[in-house]
C-alpha cells in the first residue's frame, strides 16, 4: 500500500521520520511530503503536490493529513476520489468547502513558526523540551497565503471514501459533540458514509510524542 503523509504547517517530510520506520516494516511504501516553500505558494499548489504522488501511484493511496495538513489531504481526495483507498487525519477533521486551516501574522509575505507559547497546553503537554527544541529549529516558513486559502471541494464522491481520525484527546462522541457548534463542519463530518475515530491519548503531534504507538495506530487504520 502506498501511504503519503502530509505535514502540518511549519513540518516537512522529516516530522515523519519516527513513523516511517514501523510503517516500512508493516509493508507500505511510505512516501513523505514537503510541501511547496515559496513565498507565492497557494493551498492549491499543496494540493497539487499531492495530486502528483497520486497519480505516480499504480494503486489507490492511502492519505494522511496532520493538523493543517487535513485540508491539503481532503483537497487532494476530492480531486482523486477514485484514487484513494482512505484519508486518515491526525489530531483534525474533514475541511467543509472554502474552510481555511487558520489564520496566523505574515511576516514578509510568509508565516514564521509562532513559538510553542501559542499554542494550548493540552496541545503540548506530552512534548518534553529537548523535543521542542528540536522541532522549533527545524520549523519551516509557511507561504502567507496557504493558512487563510479556501480549500476547492466539489466532488461529492470524497463523501464515500473511508475516513480514520486518529484524535489526540477526543473520541467520536465527543468530536460530535464539538462539531456541533461548527455548522458546515458539522454537516461534513455527518456526510461521511465510512468513519472512524481512534483516540491516541495524546497531545497534538503523536508523531512526535508517542511515535511506535501513533505508527501501530496509523498502520491499522490503513488495513
């Protein structure tokens, strides 16, 4: 099975270096991204990049997204939906029509890694310092306009591709019980013909915090 993972903001192809590992030895062929860097990039050209893996693939793909990166992935099912065999979305959800990932200060047309301080406690609870240490130096710049861009979805077939959310601290219940105040996220999620919840324990990044067990978790689901 060929897997792409996809990166959250700031993250490139080497935030999956702990997972590759188990997941090579569990047979798939692992294809880790870096997503477009230049300053002019849109979410459009991320999508495309993943598009381009798809379409290198001789079978159906197996996508995951991490935390931004969930709009990129269900960007790219909605293009290929005859091309993917599951999205899984690590610690977010299924993006509705013209969502944005977040909004964030641009600095010189990009958006720096804001810090660890930014973001909630529970988030970063499980990640010790030399951890956030090691991460905050490889962050990469984000182009400015991909964290506001409208994700394109048109094709209402995505609606039956299979769907796993590896969820840091959530189970179904209450993902539905959050989306509830989300409307059109809401009505995304309740599209879904085939999904399913998976709650890690964990923070944020389990890529990073609990990297065999996330791998083990991340390898099921694509079974």
């Amino acid at each position: 099975m060929d897997v792409i993972l996809v990166p959250g903001l700031w993250l490139d192809s080497s935030s999956w270096d702990a997972v590759v590992p188990a997941l090579t030895e569990a047979a798939h062929r692992v294809h880790p991204l870096t997503l477009p860097t230049q300053p002019d990039a849109r979410i459009q050209d991320w999508i495309d990049a993943v598009v381009e893996r798809i379409d290198a693939a001789a079978e159906p793909v197996v996508l995951v997204g991490h935390s931004g990166g969930g709009n990129v992935v269900w960007g790219a099912a909605d293009a290929r939906p005859d091309r993917v065999s599951r999205v899984v979305f690590v610690d977010t959800l299924p993006p509705p029509p013209g969502a944005m990932i977040s909004e964030f200060p641009v600095h010189g047309g990009v958006v720096p890694f804001p810090g660890w301080e930014f973001f909630d406690e529970p988030d970063i609870a499980d990640l010790d310092a030399e951890t956030r240490r090691r991460v905050a130096a490889a962050a990469i710049d984000v182009p400015g306009a991909v964290p506001t861009d409208p994700v394109p979805l048109s094709d209402d077939r995505r609606w039956g591709i299979p769907v796993t959310v590896l969820s840091g601290r959530l189970d179904a219940d209450g993902i539905r019980e959050t989306l509830a105040d989300w409307g059109a996220f809401a009505d995304e999620f309740d599209a879904l013909r085939d999904v399913e919840v998976v709650t890690l324990g964990s923070g944020h990044w389990p890529q990073f915090s609990q990297p065999r067990s996330f791998a083990e978790k991340l390898s099921a689901a694509e079974r």
